[in-house]
C-alpha cells in the first residue's frame, strides 16, 4: 500500500505544503503558517497569496500594453503563467487543503484554549 501512495504523489504533483508543524507555536503562526513552494521555497501563506495578485498584475498591465504595441502577447506570457503562477496557485490550495485536515484543526484548537488560559 505504501508504494501506491507514493506513485499518487509523483502522479498528482504536490505544489507545496506547510513547512513544519512543529514550528507553530502561537495562534497568529497557525493561521499564517510557513509553507514551502515546490522550487521557489519558503514563504508566508499570506506573502504566497500577495504574490498570486501581483501576478495577475503584471500579467494584466503587460496585455494592456501588448494592445498598444500590437506585440505577440499570447506566447510571451504563456511561460510565466505556467512557470510561476501554477506553482504558487498550486501551493496555496494544497496548504488550504492541509489546514482543514483534523489534525491542523486540532493544532488550531489546542491554540486558542491555551491563549485563552493565559488571559
């Protein structure tokens, strides 16, 4: 059984997920947790999501000027919507998937009772 849950790793691709659980330690980490981007590296959920946006940005501001320069927008851009914006859309919806697992939930949980005890 073990080696078919390694061939659906390999198969699915995983992006990326929450870097080390053993790391959070305060509520504020758990909600922002530090992830890891299959080959771009470690990062803050929220960053990962800034990031996302700013591409969009620069991807929308270079068809806008595509249009005034009638240059081949198309086929310029299609390596970095590729390259960079799969992984990190990738990366964020693994996380997202990781933190409603049971065990992520628990961690949440067992966070906020101990704040609250410490008011």
């Amino acid at each position: 059984m073990k080696q078919f849950n390694e061939y659906n790793e390999l198969v699915e691709g995983k992006f990326g997920s929450i870097y080390d659980m053993k790391d959070i330690k305060t509520l504020a980490d758990a909600e922002d947790p530090e992830i890891v981007i299959s080959g771009m590296g470690t990062m803050k959920l929220s960053t990962a999501k800034q990031r996302i946006v700013e591409i969009y940005k620069d991807l929308f501001r270079d068809a806008v000027q595509s249009l005034k320069n009638k240059s081949d927008f198309a086929e310029n851009q299609l390596s970095i919507v590729q390259g960079r914006l799969t992984s990190f859309v990738g990366a964020v919806a693994d996380v997202e998937v990781e933190m409603r697992r049971p065990q992520y939930k628990r961690k949440l949980t067992m966070l906020k009772k101990k704040r609250w005890r410490s008011l």
